[in-house]
C-alpha cells in the first residue's frame, strides 16, 4: 500500500510536498509530515483518505492528488466530496476509466443528467466537449438514447471553405475531427464504424439541424460560442421527445466576424430562468491538460482583465489556503 501511495520514483510524494507545503519522508510503512501545525494536520486527513481510496480500489494520479488536496483546503466535507467525484466512472474502456477529475467537472456531469439541457462554459481545456461525449456514449451503449447527434459550427464556411477539395462533408470535416478523435477515444473502431453507417452516431455540421426535429437522441452542440443568437435558438428548438442536449463553448475565444453577436453569450440572459436547463462554468482550475495550459489560460484572463475591463467575468475559483503556526506529526502509510 504504501508503494502505492508514494508513487514511481516517490512521484506521489514529491506532488504531495508541493501541494501540502510540508516536508515529507516514508521509512518503512511510516510517513512524517513537517511543516506549520495546519498544513501537518491537513496533510494527516489527507494521507488517510488517499490511503483509503487505495483500499476501494481506486487509482492514484497527479489529477487526483491535486483534487484531494484542493479539496481537504475547502472548509466542508471534503472526503464526502472526494470520494464521489473520484468513484464516478462515466464510462470505462481498454481499462481506462472517464470520470469527472474537479468539483466543477463533477457539477456538470450532474447537471447533465438531472437537466434537459446543460450549458458548459469555459476555457480549453476543462474537459467540456471530452465529458459529454463521454455521456454521450454511455447513453448509447447503455440503450438510455437511440442515437448521439454531435454538431458544430463552420465558421468559415463561407468562401474559404470552397478552396477545401471534396463534397461539403469532406469541406467541413476539419471542423468536425475534433469530435471524431474523441469518439475514437471512447470506442472500438468497429463498433464506432458500425454506429456511423446505421447513423446511430451522427456528426455533421449545424447548418445540417435546421428543419429536424430529434427524438431519443442525446444532441452535443460544441464551439457554441461560434454560433449566431439566431442559429442558437434555431438548434435550441430542435429538442424533440426523449431528448437531451448539452451544448459547450469558451466565450473567449468567439471567432465569429466583428460586431456579429455570439448565441452563447446572448442564451446565458434569454434563458437563465428556466427550469430544466443548467449553466455550468470552468475556469483554469479545471484544466486537465498539460499544467502549462492552466498557466496560459490563467495568463490570458488576467491580460483580458487589465486590457478589456468590460468583458470581466465572475471568478469560480478556490478559496485561499489556511496557515498556521509551525509543529510536525506523523501518519500511516
């Protein structure tokens, strides 16, 4: 157990010291925390939960780590919230285990599944688009769906798009490969072949919504922030029996031409008070890619912030660590 805890080449350990602001050592089953009396005392709590995670049968990683230390700061039932985020595997395949990896991500991944319709919003990154397809996918193979819609917007469709060589799903279907690696990720490839030819899966552009009704169907709706007020509505409204729709986008990263308005930043004020449609928002903590992309996007925002005071946004981030005074304890590995 203890290996397991500490990590190849004591990877877990030299995490855990950066997280914690303690010195840590392990001989034998034996791990001393030094460092201020709150930092030790928090250390203690969350060795022992990460210890019992092992024992679920649960896998320790650097994401999982940072969560359970960012967690056991929070002033709440944090082991309560650990462990409910890390056992909530949306889907597993080749072994490898999707679930949620931050408190927000475990938020939308609710929201998902209590709302009809969820809006993710938030920087590159976060997990948005790679979750839901993730839902996505389990709905369809748990038979919850019939069938999976995912749709984004061209934006430069218009002239550039002639240049591209091929009929119009060959022309759009650089917009789309996103979507397409993600699926990939989650599915064998002839599984996912089959359900392409029986349509079971469907990725095409948004144009191609206008007119449909969907039934049964989990719909995606990625780069929503790309989408016009008009074509946002006009997907909106294609919601059918049996449906749900997730719909993801970074509002600050709006490719659309200047002074057209996004349908992303204008649904946020046209449906806030509805029942049954949820808004979820990430910020750079909730990045899951390498940890220099949190850098870069916690970097922009305080550029945006100091240049385009207009376009400041709420902030959801964590609250300030606790100190205190110095002292050293020791706990079980």
């Amino acid at each position: 157990m203890a290996a397991l805890l500490v990590g190849e080449q004591d990877a877990h350990l030299r995490a855990l010291e950066g997280l914690l602001r303690c010195d840590i050592s392990l001989r034998g089953n034996l791990l001393t925390l030094d460092g201020t009396a709150a930092e030790v005392e928090r250390g203690e709590a969350l060795v022992d939960e990460l210890v019992a995670l092992l024992q679920s049968g649960q896998d320790l990683d650097r994401s999982t780590l940072e969560l359970a230390a960012s967690l056991s700061d929070g002033g709440r039932d944090w082991t309560r919230d650990l462990g409910e985020i890390v056992s909530d595997v949306i889907l597993e395949h080749r072994g490898r285990r999707i679930r949620p990896k931050t408190v927000n991500q475990k938020a939308y991944i609710d929201a998902i599944r209590a709302n009809t319709i969820t809006f993710g919003i938030g920087p590159a990154g976060t997990g948005k688009t790679y979750l839901a397809m993730a839902m996505a996918t389990s709905a369809l193979l748990s038979s919850e769906v019939a069938r999976v819609i995912l749709t984004r917007p061209a934006v430069e469709a218009g002239e550039k798009l002639g240049f591209l060589p091929g009929g119009l799903m060959e022309k759009v279907d650089p917009y789309l490969r996103p979507l397409f690696d993600a699926l990939y990720d989650m599915m064998d490839t002839d599984r996912l072949t089959d359900h392409l030819q029986r349509g079971t899966i469907e990725v095409a552009p948004l144009a191609y919504m206008r007119g449909r009704t969907l039934n049964d169907s989990l719909i995606i709706l990625d780069e929503a922030q790309n989408t016009s007020p008009e074509q946002m509505k006009m997907f909106l409204t294609r919601l059918g029996f049996g449906a749900k729709m997730i719909v993801t986008g970074d509002i600050t990263q709006i490719d659309l031409p200047r002074g057209q308005h996004s349908g992303l930043v204008n649904v946020r004020e046209v449906l806030a008070s509805i029942p049954d449609i949820s808004f979820v928002y990430f910020d750079s903590q909730d990045v899951v890619r390498h940890r220099l992309v949190q850098d870069i996007v916690s970097a922009y925002k305080q550029y945006g912030e100091q240049h385009h005071p207009v376009h400041r946004q709420a902030s959801h981030g964590q609250g300030e660590r606790r100190r205190g005074g110095r002292g050293s304890a020791a706990a079980a590995g």
